[in-house]
C-alpha cells in the first residue's frame, strides 16, 4: 500500500511539473487517500531528501546571550541570539561592536566550558585586542579563541565553508559561535587581483560579500552555529533620508536577506548632565578638566525576524573595569517592564519589600546578586 501510494504521489508531482495527465488518475487517487496514506506517500518521497527539516530541534531552546540584561532583553521571547542565527552589529567607528561581541564570546565560555570560538578579524587588530592581559576583564577564555587575521575573501570564506565542516567532525560540535570583524573591510575577488588600487571595481565587494554569506549559511545552519557580524556604517547620501537617520548600514541588498538580527550601537547622548559620561573629579587633565572614565552605550534592536523590533538597552563601560553597574541596568529593565512596580516617583517595590530613590534600590540590586537573577528571570517571563 506504501509503494503504491508513493507511486501515484510521485506521478502527481511529475503530472504538475510537465503539466500532462497521470497515467495512474493521480488527482482522483490522492483525493481517495486518507490522511494517514497521504503522509505516509509524503514522507516517502520526501523522507529522505538531504534538506529536510529536524523539527524536534528547537532553536529558541538554545542560545547565546551576554551578562547584560538589557542586551539580552532586545531581542524578545529569546533573550538571546539562538543558534544558526546571523547577527550584524553595526555602527559608528568606536561605538563598542567588538565590545558587545566580546560579551557575547566571555558569556559563552561561562556557561559552556567545552564551546570553541572562531573570529576571523579582517581589520588586522587582533593581535592589538586579544594578546593582552587586559582582555581577561570580561572573562573570554583566550584558550579556546581561534583568533584569524586576513581580508582575503577566499581565505575567509573558505575558511567557514571547508574547515568549520571538518573542525566540527572531529570535535563532536564545539564550535559554537563564529565571528567576523569586520564585514566592511573584506576585498572584492576582482580588486584583489589588481596590481593598483588605481583600479577601480564597481559593485566588486557587494558581489563578494553576497557570494561568500551564500557560501557559509548551509554550513552553519547544518551545525547550528550562530555568525555574529560587525559591520562599518556610512554617510546617508539622500538628503531626504538623512533629516531623519544621517547614517545607514552599507550592506547589499541581498547580502541582508541572510540576517536574522540587526543590532545597532552608539554612544548614549546627552553627556555629563544626563549620566551619558561618567567622570572622575579627582583627576584632571592638562586643561584642567576631569578625566572621563568611561561612558554608557545605547543598543537598540533595528531590524528583528523572530520578535518586534525597536527595543533598546544601555549599557555601562568603565574603561578600567569594562562592562559595569549591572544593578542599575537591571533595575531599570524591571521598572521599564512591570517587575518593578513603581507607586509613585520616590518609591520602588519589588518582591514585596519597598526601596526609597532608585540609586538606592539599584545598590541593592547590584549588591544582592540572588535578587538580581531572580529579578531577571521575572524580566524574561514578561516576553513568554
């Protein structure tokens, strides 16, 4: 009976390509299947197909996130970017992309102590950044960082399509994230082989990009690993346009498609008398001013294919300490999404106890870290 019915559903698919006529009667046929014969002539078919989709793998189960609520909290019901998912963080020069990148590096190594990154850096800054002592702040584990420099798309891409493949045979799996800084400074395949920069190639890095994220999205969706992107910003040339966002993410078109996520960095405006520059007092520099410490960073959700977007998170950076002030940020996530009920201007409450001034109520939390992961688990019960 299987053979049979997977007989005439293949006729009936091969009638709709040529448009002639089973010899079978397919139409009648499958209209007298029940559903179960349907399926099994379905499965039959389609069952072994090389494509098919396991659906017992729920990806929203399976994420990598950062030690930053707020971050995490963009990104809706999965606070986090799942796995075989594409990010692009962008943004103006020294907004803090390789920052949040970073995050999301030491945060993985936390939680997974066998997961392997691999970070291609087209920038040729690695050496700069990840050799230091300094880089142990955030928590990334150097050992288990594969750190890649080149601007050659062959290599890079290459690279993802063919040794990623084989890396994660013989590992059993443990790359889990995959990194590339910049997407920007990549070269075209054809400006590549000129002999002067004279020379010019339109619409070269476009065509490489696209090609090369169509080369590497089967691997990593076959292995589940998540690409996360920083990404250059440019200009706006319109002058209609530019009233309103004066900048924009210089990523063809088609290139875009292959992104779940569009994360947008940039420091926090309104400086020293908003709380967006932090400054030590006691110090001063050569003109007699305090010198500035560090500063709070806005990132906010641009583009999302899995939840709305629009949300934004600020963050805190202490150049000496790195990212900091996680009670603040997380008290204000709970005020911002109803854990924290606020009866009136003055008065916090949360967990049946009262807090008096929010500074007060974010030492608190940032001090009591059993209420600070309590708090943020009821943050995330909002988005279920």
């Amino acid at each position: 009976e299987l053979e049979n019915a997977s007989l005439r559903a293949q006729e009936a698919i091969k009638s709709l390509k040529t448009g002639k006529k089973s010899k079978s009667e397919d139409d009648i046929a499958v209209k007298e299947m029940d559903s179960g014969a349907v399926a099994k002539a379905m499965w039959g078919v389609f069952g072994k197909h090389p494509g098919l989709l396991d659906r017992s793998y729920d990806p929203f189960a399976h994420i990598i996130d950062t030690k930053m609520p707020s971050v995490n909290w963009t990104f809706g019901r999965t606070h986090g970017l799942p796995n075989s998912c594409s990010m692009v963080i962008y943004g103006l020069e020294k907004a803090g992309k390789s920052l949040i990148t970073n995050e999301f590096i030491a945060q993985l190594h936390k939680t997974d102590p066998k997961a392997w990154v691999l970070r291609y850096d087209s920038e040729f800054r690695a050496g700069l950044f990840y050799t230091s002592p300094l880089n142990k702040i955030n928590g990334m584990d150097m050992d288990r960082i594969v750190l890649l420099d080149g601007s050659n798309p062959v290599e890079l891409f290459d690279s993802i399509e063919k040794d990623l493949a084989t890396a994660q045979e013989l590992t059993n799996n443990c790359v889990k994230l995959v990194v590339i800084d910049s997407i920007n400074a990549i070269q075209g395949r054809r400006g590549l082989e000129q002999e002067s920069s004279e020379t010019q190639q339109r619409g070269d890095e476009a065509l490489t990009i696209t090609t090369g994220l169509k080369r590497i999205t089967p691997v990593l969706k076959k292995y589940r690993v998540p690409l996360i992107v920083c990404a250059h910003v440019r200009a706006e040339q319109d002058p209609q346009k530019a009233k309103y966002n004066p900048i924009r993410l210089p990523l063809p078109h088609a290139a875009k498609h292959m992104f779940e996520y569009f994360v947008y960095v940039d420091e926090c405006p309104g400086g020293k008398d908003k709380g967006a520059e932090i400054f030590d007092e006691t110090k001063k520099d050569m003109w007699g001013n305090p010198l500035r410490t560090g500063h709070k960073i806005r990132v906010k959700m641009a583009e999302c294919s899995t939840g709305a977007s629009g949300r934004t998170g600020i963050i805190t950076l202490d150049y000496k300490k790195g990212i900091c002030n996680l009670g603040e940020e997380t008290a204000m996530l709970g005020v911002v999404t109803g854990v924290v009920n606020k009866p009136n201007n003055v008065m916090y409450e949360y967990n049946g106890l009262s807090y008096k001034g929010f500074k007060n109520f974010a030492d608190v939390v940032e001090i009591d870290t059993l209420m600070r992961e309590q708090m943020i688990k009821d943050i995330k019960l909002t988005d279920a």
